[in-house]
C-alpha cells in the first residue's frame, strides 16, 4: 500500500453539536470544501481535531465517515498519539480496519522516551501494520526530536515508513534531510507559518492548519510555489501570515475554529477543557480574520498547476 506524500493534507478539526455530540453534517460540509480546493489528503485526529477528548469510537466513526464522503478521491490518514506501544498498535489494526489509508504516528505521548526506546516504538507500529506511515517530528511541543540517525535505522528496517511532518522550526533540517535521503523520505511542512520557506527548500507538501478555513488560499499557495510562480505565491502568503499565526498558539483550535464559521465552513464547539475565547483575545482573533476576509484576493487559476 502506497501513498502519494505530497501536497496539502488538511489536518482537520473535529465538530461538534451544542450537545458535544459529533456534527456530522457540519463536518461533510467542510471536507467537501477541501476536496473541491484540491487538497491532497485528510489527516483526522490531531491536535486540530481535538483527538485527545475523542474516545475511541468516535474516532472510528470520523474514519468511516470520511473514507465515504472522499471516496478515494484522496488518501484519509489517522493520527496515531498513544501513551502505550500497544494500544498504539492497536489503533493502527483498527485505521485498516475502518479504511484508512495511512497513519500519522507521534512519538509516544506522556513518557518522554529516549532515543532507543522512540525508535522501538516506531517499529513496533510499523512492523504491525502495511498502511504507509508519516513521522510527526515536533520536539518543540512534544519534546522529542527524531534525528536523522533515527531515521536512518527506520527507514532501513521499516519500507512503509515513507513521509515525515517535519515541524522542528529548523528550515535547514530539509536540506539536511533531502541530503540524506533523498526521495526515499517525503517530507511534508507541519509549520503554517514557515510552510512556503519549507517547499521553496524542497519540502513535498504541507500539514496545514488554517487550510481548514481557507482552504483554497492554502492549495493555491503551494500550487504556485510548486510551478514557480513564486512572486504570485509570495504575495498571497503575506496577505495569509497573519491568519497562519492563529495556527502557532495554545488556543489554535479555538482560533481556526473562529475563522471556520467566518468562511462559513465550520462551527465554534470546542470540547472540554477546552472553551470558546472571549474578552480581549477572542476580539483580537476575530479582528484578525475580519481584516483577513477585507483584504482576501481574487485568486489565480492554481488549478492548473496541481
């Protein structure tokens, strides 16, 4: 099984009713907006996607749902974060099951592992499953880095370990990684605000978080990127930097959240703890998207250069 790392991969939010139930139909609304923007994949279960008060079912029914509604129009991809190796691989057995086409694995969640005992965990997924799989390497927020001499001894033992989300905050790193491996590890930006820096420098694709609310912006910008059209791309990345920086906040899904329903694509329910924002930060976030929405361009065809 193979998939082709490259693009924008949503990593979708979860929505939900005024009960806390799943929104469903809400939820088909903006994963039609994605398909028809181009995205080239889904990623569920993120941070974005509130995946850590989702229980287990309701992370398989939003697998289920969006294995229908794509239509194998492009791949769906679950994230695996699991305190457990074998829970982890557990939810890997049950992704097949549901449908997925691949996973997105976090380090182990919780214990801060070291180096050796990361890449047994890795592995252990890996050798558990054939669905192709993406490393998040985000030492940042998680902790733990993944180096390349990790890599090296993953990708030797491990043929569907074939993308990273790369999210060190360390351009260069993709040249590091380009230099290393070449073609044999996709790399995809999981930085909103350092997305088109990192596939000017070779990166395949981009996690995108502020996608969920304009996603075709977000299409459009790697497209251009992507045929050299970089002043086009440029351009409509600044008018974009300052809605991507709602993605690099502890209140990122509160926030994008907010330009959703702004777009017209999403609602405000959040899942406790977390809570909608209000007072001054909920007036600067929304000050953001309406000066966002004043000065949104007309776009270029991008179409023309997926």
């Amino acid at each position: 099984m193979t998939i082709n790392w490259k693009g924008v991969m949503p990593a979708v939010t979860t929505k939900f009713t005024e009960n806390d139930q799943l929104d469903l139909n809400m939820f088909a609304v903006n994963i039609a907006a994605q398909l028809d923007a181009g995205v080239h994949g889904i990623i569920l279960g993120g941070t974005l996607g509130e995946a850590s008060t989702l229980t287990n079912d309701e992370k398989r029914i939003l697998v289920r749902e969006t294995v229908k509604i794509v239509a194998g129009k492009v791949p769906v991809i679950i994230n695996i974060a699991e305190q457990a190796t074998t829970t982890a691989k557990e939810v890997a057995k049950q992704a097949k099951e549901d449908g997925a086409s691949g996973l997105m694995v976090l380090p182990p969640m919780r214990y801060k592992a070291d180096g050796r005992e990361t890449v047994a965990y890795f592995k252990a997924i890996a050798h558990s499953t054939d669905l192709p799989i993406m490393i998040y390497n985000n030492p940042v927020d998680y902790g733990i880095e993944v180096t390349l001499d990790m890599f090296d001894e993953l990708l030797e033992e491990c043929p569907n370990i074939q993308a990273v989300k790369e999210s060190t905050r360390d351009i260069s790193n993709i040249t590091r990684i380009k230099k290393r491996f070449g073609d044999r590890l996709a790399i995809l930006s999981g930085v909103d605000t350092l997305a088109l820096e990192s596939l000017l420098m070779g990166a395949d694709g981009w996690v995108a978080g502020l996608v969920c609310a304009f996603p075709a912006e977000t299409v459009a910008i790697y497209a251009l990127a992507k045929a050299g059209k970089i002043d086009e791309a440029v351009e409509l990345y600044r008018w974009f930097l300052p809605l991507l920086e709602l993605d690099i906040n502890t209140k990122l899904v509160q926030n994008i959240k907010l330009a959703e329903v702004a777009t017209g694509i999403g609602t405000e329910q959040v899942r406790e703890p977390r809570l909608p924002l209000f007072g001054e930060e909920r007036a600067h976030v929304l000050e953001v998207i309406r000066k966002g929405l004043e000065e949104r361009p007309k776009l270029p065809e991008y179409k023309q250069y997926l």
